[in-house]
C-alpha cells in the first residue's frame, strides 16, 4: 500500500491514495508564486464584507493585506467600520486622529493624502477610522450621490496602488454600498459554522443589487473560510455544503481557527510579523497567492 499523503487538513481521497485532498475537500492544487511586477497600479479593489459579526473580515483585511505586500505589491487598507478594530489591529492609536475617513466622505471633505498613514508594513498604507464615521450613514443620507462617497476619495490614489482592501462593518448599511459601489470584487470572510449559510443569500442578493444598479464591475472574489477545525466533524461538514453552494468560489486557502489571530490584534501586527513562521501566516501567504492568480491571471 502506498504511502498517503496528507495535506494541511489531514484528509485523503476515499476513492484512492494517491490524491491528496486540500481542506475544501477538492483535490489539492498547487497555487502558482506570483510574478514580480515591473509597474504599479492602478488598483483592484477589494471589499472584505459580510454582515455578520467576528467571521474574521478584520484579521483577514490585515493578513491578506500584509502578505500581498510581502509579495511585492503595493497595498492601501480602508477602515470603513466606526469600531475601528483594523487601525487598532495595526498599532494606529485612532482615537486620537483628527483626520479620518470620516473627514473623506463628509463635507467639508479633506484630501486622501492628508488621512492616509503608512504601517510598519514596508508596501502597506492605511486610511485609519474611529467613531467619528459612525455619523456618516446618516449625514450622507440627503447627499447626492451617497453611495458613490467613498469612490470619490480613492479615485486620487488608486493608481499608486495594487491592491485597495476595504473592511467593513458588520452590516448591509450605506457604509457598506459604497464599498461595494467602488469594488472591483467582493471577498467574503465566512467563519466555518452551520447558521454562517443562512446569511450569505442575503449577502449575495445584496451584491446583485448593486451591480444591477450601481456598479457594474463587480463580481465575487471569493469565499474564504475562517476558524476552521478540521477534527471536527461539523466543521467538514459546513465546508462540504459551502463547496456544495459556492464551488469554485470557495479559495482553496482555509483558515484554521487559531488564538494566534487574537494574540496579533493585541500585539496591533499582523501575524506575518507576529508570527512568521505560523500556520496562521503561512495560511494568509496562500490566500495572497491565490489573490494574485484570480486578479493578475
Ligand atoms: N482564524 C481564527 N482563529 C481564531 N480566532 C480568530 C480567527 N480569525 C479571527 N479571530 C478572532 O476572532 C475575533 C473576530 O475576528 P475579526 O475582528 O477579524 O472579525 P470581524 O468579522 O472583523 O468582526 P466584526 O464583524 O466585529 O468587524 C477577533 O478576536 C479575532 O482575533
Ligand atoms: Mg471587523
């Protein structure tokens, strides 16, 4: 009998042991390095949502983001949820800024340049928030052109940038269209759980709407499953019903669950720096590839 060959999840295919299975449970691929790139810009923008709450859209905005910088490409992150918890998430004291995405979307409008900030993160800018943007649903409201806001305040950087990642809040509100008016496609962080199902319909119906009305660009990037444990017998589950529903939309990348992710977001670093070495690190470099391979190929 031949040796198997288990890949991260621990899984082989039931049919044979010679096909190693990834933990989607479709056979493992190898994901392709990415190309150094001679040039840069104009971005690809990327809208981390869904509106359910601690699926992982923070941790993952942040991890992606500093593995596609590690991979050579130049990154802008946008905090669009009033919590804060990105711009926390990497050392950015936001309380005390002045000058915010608040200021981006809400007259009198500031200049992106003056708001963005660079990270530790060598490749790797951020447009920070704090609670001030909790306001700006409702004073955007009787604009004009509301749900176009934040597209206007990245227009003058996007093209220094390969990647713009936009995290949102956990909710479908006017913060969120206009992520999603602006994006080129949508990455849904989904924690690895039976009733995470039952909310994506109405995620992907909202994701519809907007490209029928407002930006027709958009497309899904892709459903990354997060706090997976593979030893659990639900958790195989879910994932088989979310290849099941989404097919090739699932990433191959599967993010364990793991308490590094909470020790970086006291440690305000990504695990990439945090913890270099780590599953968790290693998880969101294969993300960035895959990234990479969906929006260079
Ligand atoms: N793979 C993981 N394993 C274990 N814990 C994780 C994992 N990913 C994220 N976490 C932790 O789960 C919590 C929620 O994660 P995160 O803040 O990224 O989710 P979110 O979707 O942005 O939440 P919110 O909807 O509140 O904005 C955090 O404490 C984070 O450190
Ligand atoms: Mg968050």
């Amino acid at each position: 009998m031949s040796a198997r060959t288990p890949d991260a999840a621990g899984q082989t295919s039931s049919e044979g042991d010679s096909v190693p299975l990834g933990p989607t449970g479709r056979p493992y691929r190898e994901i392709p390095e990415p190309r150094p790139l001679d040039r840069h810009g104009p971005a690809k923008i990327i809208a981390v949502c869904n509106q359910k709450g601690g699926v992982g859209k923070t941790t993952s905005t942040i991890n992606l983001g500093a593995s596609l910088a590690e991979a050579g490409r130049r990154v802008l992150l946008v905090d669009l949820d009033p919590q804060g918890a990105l711009s926390a998430g990497l050392g950015v004291p936001h309380h005390e800024l002045e000058e915010t995405v608040h200021n981006l979307l809400v007259a009198p409008y500031a200049a992106t340049d003056d708001v963005l900030i660079s990270t530790r993160v060598d490749g790797m800018d951020l447009l920070p928030s704090n609670i001030d943007l909790s306001a700006a649903e409702i004073q955007l409201v009787s604009e004009v052109g509301r749900e176009q806001a934040l597209a206007r305040a990245l227009h003058p950087v996007a093209d220094r940038y390969d990647y713009i990642l936009i995290d949102c809040q956990p909710s479908l509100g006017l913060l969120t269209v206009n992520a999603l008016a602006c994006a080129d496609n949508v990455l849904i962080p989904m924690e690895c759980e039976y009733f995470s199902l039952r909310g994506l319909a109405l995620l992907t119906d909202t994701i519809d709407k907007v490209r029928d009305r407002l930006n027709p660009r958009l497309t899904l990037g892709g459903i990354l499953v997060t706090m997976f444990d593979s030893r659990t017998l639900h958790s195989r589950e879910v994932m088989a019903r979310v290849v099941e529903v989404f097919g090739d939309a699932v990433f191959d990348t599967v993010i364990s669950r793991t308490v590094r992710f909470p020790e970086t977001s006291v440690a305000g670093e990504p695990i990439t720096s945090w913890a270099p070495k780590s599953a968790g690190a290693e998880a969101y470099r294969n993300l960035a590839r895959e990234v990479i391979a969906r929006n260079e190929g």
